[in-house]
C-alpha cells in the first residue's frame, strides 16, 4: 500500500543561526545535546559562508534534513546569509513539510514578528543595499513573520540556558518519533479506511477478550496494516508485543518455546526464560491481570497458534490479539470466526495507479506516450503494493524502450508470477549491487545499516550500493535497521538455490541448516562459496575436520550462531573440532562462531580483509600469536570468553572501534598499546574479575567509552586521561575518586553506582566542565559530598539515593545546571531541626527533587526559589505542614505525599499540578481547592515542557488519590469535596473546549480522583446498583461509582479502574475505553468513591447520523482480586447556548427533574445548530454566507468532539 517513500534525509536537524552570537554558547551546547542524543545533525563552519549567496553543500543540507532549527538572536537579521537560509528553510517546510523550530535566544519573539528592535536596524541598512532589489527585503521580513508565529521556544521564558537545550531537545526528539510514527499512515494509499475496519472488529472498548485475524497473499500489506493499528492503539494497554516473522522465527529462531519466552518477556519487559512448554502459577496470574495488545504477524502453521495459546488464553480483560497470515485455514483451524477476519484485497485501479506513480513518475503523472505501457505494467502488478512499488521504483526514469523491454522479458512467461513481476528490478542491478542485495536476502535481514555498510560496501564507494537498493525500494529502512520484505528475501534465496539445485556446495551462499551441514561434514565447499550462516540451534552435533574450509577461498562471510533471549545463548554450541584447523580463508571480512572450541585462530590466519571478530563465549586464550596487520579491522568482540588473559597487539589496527571484553573473567590487565588505537570509541570491561588496574597514564586520543562495571578487583581509580566520555565503574571496590580525575575533561557522565567501599570524591571533580551526570547511589560509605569550588553548569543530574551522605556542602548551590537530584533514603542526612537543607533552595534550574525517605520534618518557605521544580517527592516523610509558598511553584507537575502520616493540611496548590498523591496521609484533615489545571496559558507551547517523569500524566491525565486519608470521611468534608469536584468538572470540560476551538489543542486529558466513601454524590440523577448503567446519548456525562475494597495479604498491590462506553448511533456502534486511576490497594479495607474526567475526541459520526444512546460497564482491568463495583451513577452534561456564541464555552450538569432536562436538551439542539465562529476571538457571529460555509465543516466536526466526560468512579 505504499505510496511514496520519503527520500533518504542525511541529516535529523539543520541548526540554522548567527555565528557571532551564539556559535561559542547556546548553539555549541544545543549541538553538543543532539549529538550526545544521536541527533545526526548538520552545524556549517565559516568557510560555508563566503561570497554574496548561500552555498550549494548548505542548501543541501537544508533540503536534506528533517528538522530545522532557527535560533534567532540580536544579530541574525544582519546577515544576509542567515535570511537566506530562513527563506529556504520555509521554502522546504511549505512545499515539502519540513518540520521547523524556532528558538529565541535572548531576542522577544515580537520584535522578529514585526521587526521592530534591532531587527527594525538590521533592516534599514539592507534596505539601503538592496534599494534596487526591494522584494529580496520583503521575502526576508515575510519569512521572519511566518517563522515567529510557529510554536517554538523562547529564553526569556526558560531562563536556564541548560534547561532551555533540554527542551528543545527533547522537542525534537518527540518531533522525530512521531516521524518515524508517521511513516505507518504517509506515503500508504488505501490505508486509513482499512485501519478504520480493522479497528470496528477489534472493539477496544469492551471488557471481553477477542482475537482478529488479517488475511491476504504476499506483499499485500498485511504487515504494513498491522503495524498501523498497533501504533494507534498500543497506549490503551498495559502490556503489548508485535511478534514479526513467527514463521521465520519459530522455524530458524529457536523454536516455539524460545518464542513463547520472547512473548512473554515483551509483554512485562522483562528477561523472563521459562524454557518449558508449561507457564508457571504466577506468569499465569500476572497474565490474568492484564488488557495486552499482541500481534503475530506472519504465521504460518497452525501450531504456532497452538503452541502460543498456553499464553494468549491467559490475558485478562480486554486483550486483543491480531494474527496477519496467508492460509486462512490457520484462522478457521484457531477457531477465529469468519466475522473476524479481515481480507486484505489488492488495490483498486485507482489506487494502483496512484502508489505506481509516485514511485515511477513522482508527482502522480505519467507522460502521454507511457499511459498505453502503464496500464500493461499495472495488469502485472494485479493490484499487489510491493510489486507496484518494486516496479515503479524500476521504471522511474526509465525511457520508453527500456519499459517497452522489460514488459517484452515478462510476455515471454506464459503466466508471470508475483517473483517474476519482482525480479524485473534485481536484473537491473550492477553486479556487486546484486551481491549485497542476495547477502542481504539470506543472512542481514533485520541488521543496522551502519554495520552492513563496513561489512558489505565497497570501501571506495562507501554507502551507495545500500542507497541504491533503497532507492529501488528492494529494502527499506525502519529506524537505523535494514528490513527486507518476506517476499523478495524468498526471490534472492530462490536466485541462490537455483544457481545449483542438487549440489549446496557450489552456491554463492548458504543459510539451512542441511545444506550446510552437507557440505560442512562431506568436505563439498568450492571456492563458489561467499558465505555461510548456521543456526546452531537446528543441529545436532557435527564435527569438522582440519580441512573444513580449505576449498573455500572465496568465503567472505561466516557465522555459526547460536539465537539469544535477552542477551543470553538460549543453548550450548554442538561444534566439535576433532583437530586444530589449518586455515581459514583469507578473504574473510566477517567471522562469527559462537563457542569457537580452540585456543587460538590458525596461525596462518590473514586478517589482511577482516572487519568484524565476533568469537563469543569461546575457548581461546589469546586470539593469534605474534604480530599481526589488520587495517580493516573495526570490531572485536570476545565477551564471556573466559580463558582469555590479554589483548593481541596487532602491528597496525588504525580503524578498531570497538573492543567487547564483556565477562572476560581471566583477563587481568589491559596493556598500554590499547591507547596506540586511535579511532577505539568504545572498550567494554564488564564483569572481568580479575582485572585489577589500568596501566598508569594511559591516554586516549579519540572519544571514548568505558565500562569496568562489576570488576570486583578493581580497587583503584583508573589512572587514565584523554577524550573519555563516559566512565562506568558501577559495582567496584573502589575507595576513592582521586584528584587526577580533573584530567578527564571530556567526561561527560560517571556512574559509580553501588561501589559500597567508596569513601570520598575528590573536589577536583568540579574541574569537568563537561560532566552531565554523577551517579552515586548506593554507595553507603560515602559519608560527605565533596566541596564544590567551582560552577558547574552542565552537570544536570546527581544521584545520591541511599548513600551515607550527613552534610551537603555550602558550596553545593555551585551546582548551577542541577536538574535532577536524588536524595531517596539519605537517613543520615543532617537537616538544620529536620528541615530541608538550605543549600538546595539555591538551585534555580532544579527539576526533579526527590527526598522520599529523607528524615525531615519541615519544608522551608523559600521552596518558591525553586522555580524549575516539576517532581516533589516527599513520600514516607515526617512533614506535617507543607509551606503555604508551594503554591508558587508554577512548574510543578507532580507532588508525591504518599505514606506522610503526620501531615494534617495541604495548602493551595499550584495550578499546573497534574498529580498528587496523598494515599496514607492517615492525619489529613482537609483538602485545599484543587488546581484548576487547565487555565488561560498556551498548551501549545507549554504541555510538551513536562520532564520524562510527566509523560505518563500527559496520557493518563491529572490524577489526585486520598485513599485511606480516613479523616476525611466525614460528613461536611465530603459535601465540601463533591461541590469541589462539581465545579471542577464543570470549569475543565469548559476551558478544555474553549482551547481546542481557540488554539487547536486538544493534548488536555482529564481529571481523577479518589476518597473515602460510600455513596454517589446526590447530584447524579442517574445512580444503578452494579457495575452497568444506560442513558440517552446527550453532550456529555459525569460518571460516578462506589468501589468496595477488601485488602490484606491476598490482596493485590495496585488495581486500576476503567469504564467500557458503548455510543449506539443511527446506523453503527463506536465502543470506547475510558481509563481512570491506577491505585495501591493493598492496605485499603474501606470504601471509597474514585472520581474523574476524561475527554472523548475520538468518536467518529458520519454526516448525518445521530447519537441515540450510550452504555457504560464499569470494570477493574488490572489486580482488582476481591474488590468489586458496589452502585455507579451518571449525570449528563450539557452546553451553554448563550455562551457558546461569545467563545465563552461552559456546561451545565443536569437538573434532578424531567422538565429542567428536556430543556436542556432543546438547549443543546439549538447549540448544535448555532454557527457561531467557534476559533476566533471576537463576539460577532458570522453573516449568512460565512455561516453556510461554516456549517460544513464545524457541525460534523462538533458531532465528533463534542462528548465531553467527567468521570466520576
């Protein structure tokens, strides 16, 4: 079903900006960010930027990037160059949807709106040289003017210039997901109306458990479509697995039950290996409890299914389970009922014609004299998107006579199958073209792009043979992986296997597992042969000779492999050497042999054109004698080699990048000459036992790093220097971090995490300027932070959770850029009459503060510094009062009070607050009016600020818990509560109509809370005894229900509440489900009310159609074992007519009696049929004309939107 395939972009971000201003601050530490976040991004240096016009390598780069940035400062209006690239920039966005951010730093956004300030100054002096060019001027104003009005990012609100990198950085990463998200919908003809059935089969709403089945042949795009409903839907359940190629795996991968364990793992994300066919009590229970979303795609045998359902049938409550399949039979045989399967036919013509053209002819057109051609092409086709997309990716600037002769090769076969159709394309390639595009078909499928290309492309054309299979749409790229569709890996194998049916030996390449045992065990290998990849886990023992490669001269690739599940062998190798070999072939550029059974490789090895060494988990003790050249070397990797003692010292390996020495647990020193490899990025050291030093002034020239995690002997610091970015010492024995670390200056994060024996850190440490993070925790005798004599701005985060720290330092509030600090179960920290220390109200940039189990009694008043803080957890403290200044706290997302036992009030409360959670505040009296959280700020440019920790309520919406606050259950402080509440919901459902129809924002969620209590608020004119309940369909509804809890031993830990909605329409039914409020349960023996609100934008009406009705099934989708739904009530809610037309949006609950609601639902037929203009900002309605023109595009808008919810559960 695809349409177009967006062209290869080289680069994630284009920074555009003015170098004199910013190159030597912001901009380098914005780079800097990217770069560390693997943002490929394009920065210009100043030989870019000579002569009168912008140079061709920048407009390159500007049309090959996805994302641009502008970082508008005082001085970019004075070059030309930047106005320059501002206008081609917007020229890129509008034609081709570039995305742009723009930043001001340090300049109003205003003033580059209208050029006003020194932007009025920059323009009269280019008005003044350009005088005789007046629309160059104009150009450069329009662009500024349509730059400043995008949502962007502006350093007089983020005042941080560190915080303001993070924002934007995480701005464009959240840009470049929903890009990569994006490509499931953009560029597929056909698809979103199939999305739409896939989904009216899945149901979602319901509480019931469901399985659909997606049927078509190969190349359809049944993959394509599974994987588009996947990512729409994912977010709505707690666990979820899209499984890929089960035929492949199931058969070549380990077998069933290694991919039974792989299921299970996705779904809890964790390394969970069973190993048996049976699923044990708790799997199973844990399975119960939860809604998963699973997708097998691709399956082929019905045992798969078969096998697997000792796991699907153990889902819990409103599980979906999609499988995409050839053979039907399997879904029939599974029992998947023919009302649940879903065909995927072949495009129409029309749609044919459209995913043809923009491969072939890009623009949906095709020239006069190809249209008679075209249609012959598409009658080949038959409708199938993978071949039309091979085959106009072939025919793209092709010439009538070279269409005129492929369409000749394909009438010569009597009846051209789907292979015939597609290998039109791989005769078109070049000869080492169709090489990599045959290894790529039997071993790299799945591989990262940037390792095929050391491996496989030709070192004087680096990238194009990759580049061109893409543009030929013969692979495609999914995120930074080479992926290759089921169909041509079946045409190259099928090339392979018919180069010689009968004999494997004298084929370019082998892959099953027979065929190369065949040859292996009988001595049949020829110099044929490229490359050989066996799966260890299909064979029994073989033995090999002495011999067993020696006729393979021309064996480039070799792999004997045994499948991982998490990162571990899911069985032992069955190779047996019954001698040393001789030899191995000397054009070998990639060697991979699981439990390699030798010592050493063979001493005559040439590792002339050797780039990648993987011997994992093998028997060698030093990797070959004597010196040795490896020019292309890059990749060594010997992890879990237990018997190794040293590094081989090559006589030149100029290109080694990488060295895995992951478990080596008898190498005991690293040798000097490691520092003589001047390009090694990475060295791994994890879990090597014996290592106890580094060698003494070992230098690195290159960035690089390091990871000594768990080398228990590793009682010194490393004595290193150079450009190391990241140190790992997590888990060692170390008892100081000494002065000479101030060497490293490029180090950019240091984990010492649980190295128990560490006393002291040096203050030297302030010396890294460029240190990010300081990870400490655990580290129970370190007893004093050390003094911190110079700023340090860039170091964002500092854990110290559960260390012996008594005293933080006064020169603490150095830490200027502190962004996240942990200070989790410091018992023994010295609190000034148990209050928070004073120290951290300095830290203005502060984010996330976490104190929980932290031994203090007080917060002080000056909490309000803080005015970065999003994160307060203050949870198992002593406090009893919280300072009345928290409520300044403007950024402030989350406060956590959970287990504070002495705290008796809350004060007012910030009103950006999006959760609270007081659970066991078993003293609280009484509750401050709750944040309104949605108010007159602008969401566009602020909802997306949140820190990483906030993500969650973005989806979930702003949650408050009081569970077990039993002093609150009382008469007075419960009518106080729900008269709250009412007004609450009535001013969220408000204001959060009045942003969508004013600013487009429809991100605001919705509103949970949860009490002590036994009965439904009295103004819920719909109460029902149950779970259930039904009503006539009117604008909206508040929803209640009373939830009996019954804790103990056998109660779960936390349970979470949903509501299954079911809206009954004229001619269709829409099921929804509705989330709540995740709560711990366990020491909860009472009653309690659970309340929210939550928006419904999704409901999709046809033109013409009407609501008749809706059903709502209250249910507990997650640990709800022994709790259960005493009564539920619902209350509609209605629009305000009179309001409505002045943009003043409100709603109105329902009167108690039947006149009061008849009126309000004529009240609400009249709004409907208003056509006020719902997106501006003046009073007026428009005039009969405006108001037609209008009516067709808000009306069937507002019938989607306008279900506005308050939950109250």
């Amino acid at each position: 079903m695809a349409s177009s395939s967006s062209s290869c972009c080289k680069f994630d971000v284009f920074l555009s900006f003015r170098g004199e201003d910013t190159r030597d601050n912001f901009t380098s530490h914005l780079y800097a960010a990217l770069c560390r976040k693997k943002i490929k991004t394009f920065i210009d240096d100043e030989e870019l930027r000579r002569g009168d016009d912008i140079s061709p390598a920048l407009l390159n780069a500007i049309q090959g990037s996805k994302i641009s940035v502008i970082i508008f400062s005082k001085d970019y209006a004075s070059s030309k160059w930047c106005l320059d690239e501002l206008v081609k920039i917007l020229d890129c966005k509008n034609l081709n949807g570039q995305m742009v951010v723009p930043v001001f730093y340090q300049v109003d956004p205003s003033d580059v709106r209208n050029q006003t300030g020194c932007f009025r100054d920059a323009f009269v002096k280019h008005q003044k040289q350009f005088k005789d060019m007046p629309e160059k001027a104009q150009n450069w104003k329009a662009a500024l003017t349509q730059a400043s009005n995008l949502s962007g990012w502006a350093s007089k609100e983020i005042r941080s210039e560190a915080q303001l990198v993070d924002v934007v950085v995480k701005d464009i990463l959240k840009k470049l997901e929903n890009v990569t998200a994006s490509t499931y919908s953009d560029g597929f003809v056909g698809l979103n109306s199939r999305i739409q059935k896939i989904k009216s089969l899945l149901c979602i709403g319901l509480p019931d458990f469901r399985t659909i089945g997606i049927w078509g042949m190969g190349g359809i795009g049944k993959t394509t479509l599974a994987g588009a409903v996947f990512k729409l839907i994912s977010r709505e359940f707690e666990g979820k697995c899209f499984m890929p190629n089960v035929r492949e795996e199931s058969e070549n991968g380990g077998g069933l039950v290694y991919l039974r364990d792989r299921v299970v793992s996705e779904i809890f994300q964790e390394d969970i290996k069973i190993g048996t066919p049976y699923l044990p009590d708790y799997i199973v229970e844990r399975l119960n409890r939860m809604k998963v979303l699973m997708v097998l795609d691709d399956v082929n045998k019905v045992r798969q299914l078969h096998y697997l359902a000792c796991v699907l049938d153990q889902f819990g409550p409103g599980s979906r389970i999609i499988i995409t399949t050839r053979d039907k039979r399997i879904l029939d045989d599974f029992g998947v009922c023919d009302t649940d399967i879903y065909e995927v036919n072949k495009l129409r013509f029309h749609e044919a014609l459209v995913l043809f053209s923009n491969f072939a002819f890009k623009e949906n057109q095709c020239p006069g004299d190809l249209l008679a051609l075209l249609e012959r092409v598409l009658k080949y086709a038959n409708g199938n998107p993978l071949a039309l997309r091979v085959l106009g990716s072939f025919f793209h600037r092709k010439s009538k006579s070279d269409w005129e002769k492929a369409l000749e090769n394909l009438n010569r076969i009597s009846d051209p199958d789907i292979y015939d159709v597609l290998k039109i394309s791989y005769n078109d390639l070049r000869p080492e073209e169709k090489s990599m595009f045959l290894d790529i078909a039997c071993f790299f499928a799945g591989e990262k792009k940037d390792f095929l290309t050391c491996i496989l492309d030709d070192p004087n054309f680096p990238h194009c043979g990759l580049n061109v299979l893409i543009e030929k749409s013969l692979i495609t790229m999914s995120g930074y992986d080479i992926q290759m569709h089921d169909l041509l890996q079946e045409m190259g194998r099928e090339i392979v296997r018919q180069e010689c049916v009968k004999e494997p030996g004298k084929r370019s390449r082998l892959w099953y597992h027979e065929d190369v045992c065949h040859v292996l065990k009988k001595n049949k290998g020829t110099d044929a042969i490229e490359g050989i990849f066996l799966n260890l886990s299909q064979i029994g023992d073989i033995h090999l000779n002495s011999r067993a490669f020696a006729n393979m001269s021309n064996l480039r690739l070799l792999k004997f492999y045994m499948p991982e599940h998490r990162g571990l062998p899911i069985m032992s190798s069955n190779v047996r050497l019954d001698e040393d070999l001789e030899c191995l072939p000397e054009e070998l550029r990639y060697l991979y042999w699981h439990e390699y059974p030798l010592k050493t490789l063979p001493l005559d090895f040439d590792l002339e054109n050797l780039i990648a060494l993987h011997l994992p988990c093998s028997e060698v003790e030093q990797i070959w004698k004597g010196q040795k050249e490896a020019f292309k070397l890059k990749f060594i990797d010997l992890h879990d080699s237990h018997n190794l003692t040293s590094i081989p010292e090559p006589l030149e390996a100029p290109n080694l990048e990488r060295i895995n020495l992951c478990n080596c647990t008898n190498l005991s020193y690293i040798p000097l000459y490691v520092q003589n490899f001047h390009n090694l990025g990475s060295l791994s050291l994890k879990g090597c036992k014996s290592l106890r030093c580094f060698p003494r002034n070992i230098h690195f020239r290159s960035p690089i790093e390091i990871d000594c995690a768990w080398c228990v002997n590793l009682t010194e610091f490393p004595q290193i220097s150079g450009k190391v970015v990241k140190l790992r010492l997590w888990y060692t024995p170390i008892e100081e971090v000494p002065s000479s670390i101030e060497c490293l200056t490029n180090l950019e994060t240091l984990d010492l995490r649980l190295c128990e024996r560490l006393k002291r850190v040096s203050t030297s440490i302030c010396k890294l300027k460029s240190l990010g993070s300081l990870l400490l925790a655990f580290c129970s005798n370190l007893e004093g932070f050390p003094e911190i004599l110079e700023k340090m701005e860039l170091l964002e985060t500092l854990d110290l959770e559960r260390t012996g720290v008594k005293e933080l330092p006064p020169s603490f509030e150095n830490l200027q850029g502190l962004r996240q600090l942990s200070l989790i179960g410091c018992s023994e920290l010295k609190c000034s009459g148990w209050v928070l220390p004073t120290r951290i109200s300095k830290l203005s940039s502060l984010e996330r503060l976490q104190l929980s189990g932290c031994e203090i009694k007080e917060i002080p008043e000056d909490i309000d510094c803080l005015s970065s803080l999003e994160v307060l957890d203050l949870s198992g403290s002593k406090i009893e009062i919280l300072p009345t200044s928290i409520g300044q706290l403007s950024r402030l997302r989350q406060l956590n009070l959970l287990d504070c036992n002495m705290l008796q009030s809350i004060p007012e409360l910030p009103r950006g607050l999006l959760r609270l959670n007081a659970q066991n505040c078993r003293r609280l009296r009484s509750l401050p009016e709750l944040p309104s959280c949605l108010e007159d700020q602008d969401f566009s440019t602020k909802w997306h600020t949140l820190s990483d920790g906030s993500q969650e309520i973005c989806i979930y919406g702003r949650i408050f818990i009081f569970a077990n606050c039993l002093k609150l259950n009382e008469k007075a402080n419960n009518k106080s509560i729900w008269a709250e509440m009412q007004k609450r919901i009535h001013h969220l459902a408000t204001v959060s109509l009045r942003l969508f129809y004013q600013k487009g924002i429809d991100e605001s969620r919705g509103i949970s809370i949860c009490l002590p209590g036994r009965a439904i608020p009295d103004w819920f004119g719909n109460q029902s005894l149950g779970s259930s309940i039904t009503i006539q369909l009117l604008i909206g509804f508040a929803l209640s229900a009373v939830i009996e809890f019954v804790g103990g031993s056998d109660a779960d830990e936390s349970c979470y509440f949903r509501v299954g909605c079911k809206y009954s329409f004229e001619q269709f039914c829409e099921l929804f489900d509705h989330s709540f409020i995740l709560v711990d349960s366990a020491s909860i023996n009472s009653d309690h009310v659970i309340l929210g609100f939550d928006h419904c934008w999704d409901i999709g009406l046809p033109e013409g159609d009407r609501r008749t009705a809706v059903s709502f099934h209250f249910f507990i989708s997650h640990g709800g074992k022994g709790h259960k739904v005493k009564c539920c009530g619902v209350n509609p809610v209605y629009a305000n007519p009179d309001q409505a037309k002045t943009n003043a949006f409100t709603l109105k609950f329902a009167a108690s009696n039947e006149e009061e609601c008849a009126q309000h639902g004529k009240l609400h037929n009249n709004f409907l049929d208003n056509k006020a203009d719902m997106t501006g900002t003046t009073d007026s309605v428009r005039s009969s004309d405006e108001d037609e023109q209008r009516s067709s595009s808000f009306s069937p808008f507002f019938r989607k939107r306008c279900a506005v919810f308050a939950f109250l559960m």
